[in-house]
C-alpha cells in the first residue's frame, strides 16, 4: 500500500468513524468531575522530545560505534550497568517497605541492611501489569498507586506504599502497556497526576479515542483537527518510504490520551526513556513492553508464537528463533545481517512511544476473530465478516516494522530473517496477557513478580487463570519435539488449569504459585496473582468500551487499589505482611535464614497448595468483597459499538 492509499484511507477512516460514532455512541455524562481533596504534585516535564522531526523517522548520521544486532546470550550492557545502580536505590525503600508490613518476630529492616552490600542477596522484584483495554489500563492504575509511596496515605499501615520503588522491573502489555506507557512519559508520574482533576488530566477518558480530545484541557484541538494532524503524520511517514498501517493511526491516536502534550506527542520515543532523570538515575523501575509476531497472514496467534519486548535501551527478544535486540533508537534503520552497511544512514525517530504502545495493544485481527462473540448488531457482525475475507487475503499487517531489523539474522532458526517487514499485533494475543515473559529470563534474576491480571477470560470480563496457563504451557516446551527449545532456559511455576482456578477462588484473591521452589531444577520466580475482583466497583468493564466518564474512570481506579491491598487490609488482615513474606521468600533461601513462622503461615494462607478440582464451576459472578463506594453519580455505561464496528471499518479501509 502506498502513501497515496494510506492518506485516502484515512480520510474515509474518518468520514466512517464520525458517521458510525453517531449511531452507536451512547450519550456521556458530561458534569461528573469530582473535586479533588488532596493537594496533588503538578505534572510539567515529561520524557525527552527528542525524535528529529515529529513523527517522520529521519536519516541521520551515525554514530561512531556503528549500531549493530547483537545475539540475545546476555543482558545488554547499557542494562546491566543501570541494574547496579538500581540494586543500590531500592535497598532503602525495601527496607522501609518490609518494615512497614511489619512481619512479627523478625527484623526485616536490619535483614536487608545486613545484607545490603551482598547485591546477589537482596530480593528481586518484579511488577506486571496485564492487558485489557481501558479496564486494565485503570485497574493496574489503582494497583500501580497502591504500590507507589509518593501517593497519599500509601504508606499508612494496611497499604503497600513502596513496592513500586523497590521493584526492579515494571511490565505492561496492551492496556497494561498504555498505564507503564503513560507514567514513563510523563517523567514517571504518578497515577493521581495522570488523574488529576484540578487541572486538566492527562488521562480524559470521556471522549472516546474515535472522536479526539476535549478541548479546553491541555488538549485544544477539534475533532477535525486532531484528525487532519494524524492523517498528516501519518502521510509523512509514508512519504519518507515506512509502510505505514492501522497501527500508526491507532498509536498517533492513543497519544493524546496518554502524553501530555498538546500536539499529542509526536516527537517523543521509548528510547528517550534512557535519558529522563529518573530512569537515567536508576530511580524507578526499568519499564518493558511487549507485543508478539505475526507470520504473514495469520490471525490467529499461536502460543509459540516469537515475544518481542520494547525496554528502554532495545528492541528484540530472547527466543530461541530469532534471539537477537536492536538499539530501539536506531529501530527503522536498514539492517541485514544484523549490521547496518556503511552506505545506510542511522533512522531515528521510528520508535514513537504512541506507535510503541500502538503496536503492543495492536489487536484488530483479534477484533475479527471474535465479532460472532461480541455483542454488536448483526449489521456489524456482517461487516466485518465481509472484510475478513480481504484481511485474511492480504499481507498487509497490523504493526509494520519495516525494514525488518532482524532480516538476514541467524537466519539458521529465524522464522522472519528473510522478511522485508516484521509483523508485530498485540501482546495478549498468545493468551499470555501478562507480561511475564521478560520477568523469567534467567539473566534478570527476578525473584517475584505481583502479576495484576485484568484479563477478561470469563464470560462476565473477570479473569480465571488463562495467562498464567499460557505462560506455564509456554515453560514447558524446553525439549519437546512440536515446540523445540521454546522455552529455551525459562521457567515458570506450576499452576492448574483455569476451571480449578475458578472453583477452588484461586481469580478471585491474590494467590501464590511457585511457593516451594526446589520443586523446580532451574531457578523460578514466586508469582503472586492479584486478579482484578469486585471490591468496590464491578471494574469488569468491556474491553470494547471506549469512553469512562470521570467517576468511573476513578472508581475503577480506587477498585484496582483495593484489589492490590486487599481493601488495606480490612478484607484480610495477614495479607500486607504477606506481601512482604513473598518478596523475601527466595532471599531467605539464598542466605539460608529461616522463614519467620508468620510467613510459613502465609505461604500456607495463600500459596496454591496443588489441589486440582476440573469440574466444569458454575457461572463466575463473584460478589462484592467491600460493597459499593457511594461516590459521584457513576453509572456503568452500556457496552459501546463503535469501538468494534470503527475498527472493523479501519481495517477495512487501510486493506481497500
Ligand atoms: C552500590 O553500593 C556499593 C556499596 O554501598 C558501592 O560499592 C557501589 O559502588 C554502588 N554502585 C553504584 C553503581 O552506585
Ligand atoms: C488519608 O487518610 C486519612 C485518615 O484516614 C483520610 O481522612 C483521608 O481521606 C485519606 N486520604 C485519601 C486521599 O485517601
Ligand atoms: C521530573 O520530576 C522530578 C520529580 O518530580 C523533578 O524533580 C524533575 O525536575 C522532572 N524532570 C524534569 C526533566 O524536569
Ligand atoms: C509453532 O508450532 C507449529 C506447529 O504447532 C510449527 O509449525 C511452527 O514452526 C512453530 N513455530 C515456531 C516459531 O516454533
Ligand atoms: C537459547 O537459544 C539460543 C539460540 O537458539 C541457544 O544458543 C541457547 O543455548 C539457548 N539457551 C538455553 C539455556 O537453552
Ligand atoms: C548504551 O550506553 C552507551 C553509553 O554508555 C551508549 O553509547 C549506547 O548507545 C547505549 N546503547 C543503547 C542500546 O542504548
Ligand atoms: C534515507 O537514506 C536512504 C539510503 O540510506 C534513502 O534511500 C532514503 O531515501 C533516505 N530517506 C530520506 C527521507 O531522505
Ligand atoms: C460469523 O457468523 C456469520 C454468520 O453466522 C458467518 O457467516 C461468519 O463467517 C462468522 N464470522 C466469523 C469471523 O467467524
Ligand atoms: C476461562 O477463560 C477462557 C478464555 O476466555 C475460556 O475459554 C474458558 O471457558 C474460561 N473458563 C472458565 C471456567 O471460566
Ligand atoms: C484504601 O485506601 C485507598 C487510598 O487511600 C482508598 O481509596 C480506598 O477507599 C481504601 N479502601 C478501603 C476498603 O477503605
Ligand atoms: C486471609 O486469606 C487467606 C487465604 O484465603 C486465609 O487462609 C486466611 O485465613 C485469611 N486471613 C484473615 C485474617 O482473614
Ligand atoms: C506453545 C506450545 O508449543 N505449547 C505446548 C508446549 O507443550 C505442551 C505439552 O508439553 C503443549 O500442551 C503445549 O501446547
């Protein structure tokens, strides 16, 4: 497709989307802010706009050190400086973590102080935030803030203020990838920033992403504006020779949401991650995306299928095919063989964060799939019906890394080394809808990971194991003759099959997996499950639902802080101290200290003991644990179709 086709399709991409918003959209609440109560610190700088000319990739000249691939047989050297540095930064916020939960009979401040120069001692944390739209994007929300000590009375007793300062890693896939996305960008802000009412939020979910941003926040285009500014972009991109898809759109789209900038972001790239402060300093965590290939005219993503990961530094992945990362920075540059010849310039620009986050929520293929499955009028279902058949005929892909970075690389066990354009969709689509992927590599040592599942697996949007069991299924492949060395030095923890999890309530509290690590021979992760579940909103919204009013956005926020907390604590008073048990477990085996007799108790509290009960449970409607928070005027809106059927109608005409 040409950029001529691109700037047309885009054109009735939006006559389409204004026309069908109109007869599908339902009416919004428009008066519903809440005034804030709290004084809340003011969101000014953000990460670096440092891509030479807005969205436009560019040539540029190299540097020095010509940009290379390297082979996926290490860390990178850029992280594994920055994790020396980050070990030393979350010594003390671990220590006042640890203190705080307050494990009786043992002094967890002196432990980790103790233990403080002996880096390979400390615990190792991890957080992953999975996807599922705008629910997860605000479930993991409330999680992140239950987790974040900056946040008002987060570190009062029931709370679990700091973990976000003493994790190592911070994952988000899809919609968990727009709320890690959203913090990085806006120079690690905190979630009550990206909410606050005061002034204009960041995160005004009450225009749908189909009709642009209110005007008289930050944002002050129209409609027709934001439009024309995306086509152009868009344009640009194409006229500068990138094939461009469905996915720059989308991504030039979510920025507006998520980057606070009034031209929504245009020059801002993951790779300038690296050099904001707070990350440059290692004083928050490493932030990770993920989105998986897709071969040529699939849609349906297999659980072999390749994850990729976007981490600040590089682009790549540690899979046994093509086993290699790229400088993210230079990502759109010509490389072959996995170097870049003298004759070609150093592209930068191409790694766009809204493109970035773009690509790791990319599911329009998913979309077409399940149209018989979703509750849209039957004009729409044959709508996209049609257009399945051009989708499926097409090799015109989703996200399009073109020119591919890994062609001619380790061509020997690649599946994409002889593609011009490596095809990149959504995160989740392997089923693995948490990020644990980049957690288990053996390389990051990771020793736990708080695994926010907002999955909607279940009939009512509630999820009930399925990423964990895609993600357990995926370790399993180490020799097996179908999936090869798939896992390839991975592994991950036991966990049962997803009728168990919802009979025996395993989706419906934080639960443990991996407790009993000599159970496995290569060293595994603890796992902690914190599923989303109704504490005090029914947060199981619709992944299709693109518009929150404001009271909904925060209760659903407040829902994810309590899912985190356990309500604080009133709905399990053992649990904070828990968590605290769970971060320290591996570090305890490591310097052969015993478990305190408190954490034996909860190991035996929350650990999945590996029961198994595969009856087919009854319909998953789970009550709420705290009851409904009396607060604004919050009415669930009914699902809206205009997110399926606009997508559908862009799919349809980027293919025309
Ligand atoms: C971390 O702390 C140790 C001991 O306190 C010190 O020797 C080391 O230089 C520090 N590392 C970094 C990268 O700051
Ligand atoms: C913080 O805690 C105090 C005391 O419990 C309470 O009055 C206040 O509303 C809380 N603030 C927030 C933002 O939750
Ligand atoms: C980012 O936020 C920090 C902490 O609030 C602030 O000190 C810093 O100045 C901000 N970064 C930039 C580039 O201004
Ligand atoms: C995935 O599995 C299928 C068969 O189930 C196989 O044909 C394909 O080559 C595998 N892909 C990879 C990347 O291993
Ligand atoms: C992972 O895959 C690479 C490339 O195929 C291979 O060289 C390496 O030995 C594998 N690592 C493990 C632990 O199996
Ligand atoms: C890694 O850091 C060095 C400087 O220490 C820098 O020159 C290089 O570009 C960085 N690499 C990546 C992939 O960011
Ligand atoms: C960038 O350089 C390549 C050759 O390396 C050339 O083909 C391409 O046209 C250049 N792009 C622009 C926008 O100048
Ligand atoms: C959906 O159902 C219609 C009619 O029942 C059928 O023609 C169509 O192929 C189905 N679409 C998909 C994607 O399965
Ligand atoms: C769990 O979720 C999967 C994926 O959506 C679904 O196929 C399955 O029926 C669900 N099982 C239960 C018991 O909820
Ligand atoms: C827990 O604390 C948060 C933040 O202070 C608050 O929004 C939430 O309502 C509290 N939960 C309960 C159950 O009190
Ligand atoms: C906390 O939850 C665990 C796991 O469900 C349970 O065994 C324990 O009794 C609960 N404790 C309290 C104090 O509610
Ligand atoms: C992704 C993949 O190939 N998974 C397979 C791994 O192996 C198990 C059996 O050991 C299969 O059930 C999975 O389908």
């Amino acid at each position: 497709m040409g950029p001529r086709a691109t700037s047309g399709a885009f054109a009735l991409f939006f006559a389409l989307a204004a026309s069908v918003q109109a007869s599908f959209l339902l009416p919004k609440d428009p008066s519903s802010k809440i005034a804030s109560t709290v004084a809340i610190p003011k969101l000014e700088i953000r990460a670096l706009p440092n891509a030479p000319d807005g969205y436009t990739p560019q040539n540029t000249t190299c540097p020095s050190t010509r940009p290379t691939v390297r082979s996926a047989s290490a860390l990178s050297q850029n992280e594994t400086s920055w994790l020396e540095m980050r070990r030393n930064n979350t010594i003390d916020p671990m220590s006042d973590l640890l203190g705080r939960l307050n494990i009786s009979g043992f002094d967890a401040e002196s432990y980790i102080t103790n233990n403080a120069k002996n880096a390979s001692a400390l615990p190792n944390i991890a957080i992953a935030i999975s996807g599922g739209g705008y629910r997860a994007c605000l479930n993991g929300g409330g999680a992140v803030q239950a987790f974040d000590s900056r946040e008002i009375n987060s570190t009062a007793a029931g709370h679990l203020g700091g973990l976000l300062q003493s994790a190592t890693y911070l994952a988000g896939l899809s919609g968990g990838g727009w709320l890690v996305g959203s913090i990085y960008v806006n120079n690690f802000t905190t979630i009550t920033s990206l909410l606050d009412n005061n002034a204009s939020s960041v995160w005004e979910f009450g225009n749908s992403i189909f009709e642009g941003p209110a005007t008289g926040g930050i944002q002050v285009l129209d409609s027709a504006e934001y439009y024309t500014g995306i086509e152009q972009e868009v344009s640009a991109k194409a006229d500068a020779g990138f094939n461009t898809s469905v996915t720059d759109f989308w991504g030039r789209a979510l920025s507006f949401q998520l980057v606070n900038a009034s031209d929504g972001g245009a020059s801002y790239t993951w790779s300038s991650i690296q050099l904001q402060d707070s990350f440059a300093n290692a004083e928050s965590p490493m932030p990770i995306l993920i989105a998986d290939g897709r071969a040529p005219g699939e849609t349906l993503i297999p659980g072999n299928t390749t994850i990729y990961e976007f981490n600040p530094f590089e682009f790549g992945t540690w899979d046994p095919t093509t086993y290699g990362f790229v400088p993210l920075e230079f990502l759109g540059s010509n490389f072959s063989g996995g170097v870049l010849a003298e004759s070609e310039h150093c592209v930068r620009g191409f790694d766009n964060v809204g493109y970035v986050m773009g690509t790791s929520s990319s599911l329009f293929n998913q979309f077409i799939l399940d149209v018989n499955q979703t509750s849209i009028p039957e004009l729409a279902k044959n709508f996209v019906s049609d257009i399945l058949g051009h989708f499926s005929e097409s090799d015109d892909d989703i996200a399009q890394y073109q020119p591919n970075p890994f062609y001619g690389y380790h061509t020997q066990t690649s599946t994409v080394s002889q593609l011009a354009a490596l095809n990149l969709v959504d995160g989740g689509e392997d089923l693995e809808n948490i990020p644990l992927h980049p957690l288990i590599q053996p390389f990051r040592h990771v020793d736990v990971i708080f695994a926010v599942d907002s999955s909607a697996d279940t009939n009512n949007y509630w999820p009930n194991g399925t990423s964990l069991v895609a993600s357990y299924e995926r370790s399993l492949n180490g020799t097996s003759a179908v999936g090869g060395n798939l896992a390839n030095g991975t592994s991950f923890p036991a966990v049962p099959d997803q009728n168990t999890f919802v009979n025996l309530g395993l989706n419906t509290r934080p639960t443990f997996f991996g407790c009993n690590s000599s159970n496995t021979s290569s060293p595994t992760p603890l796992v902690v499950y914190i599923p989303n579940s109704p504490y005090t909103y029914q947060s199981n919204i619709s992944t299709f639902d693109p518009s929150y009013n404001t009271s909904q956005r925060d209760l659903i926020v407040e829902n994810g802080y309590n899912v985190a907390t356990m309500g604080n604590g009133t709905v399990n008073s053992t649990w904070p101290m828990c968590v605290g048990c769970a971060i320290l477990q591996r570090s305890l085996e490591r310097t052969q200290t015993a478990m305190p007799n408190v954490c034996v108790q909860c190991f035996a509290d929350f650990c999945w003991d590996g029961t198994v009960n595969s009856t087919n449970p009854a319909a998953y409607e789970p009550p709420y644990k705290v009851g409904a928070t009396k607060k604004g005027a919050a009415t669930r809106e009914g699902v809206s179709y205009s997110f399926v059927a606009i997508v559908a109608l862009a799919v349809s005409v980027t293919l025309l």
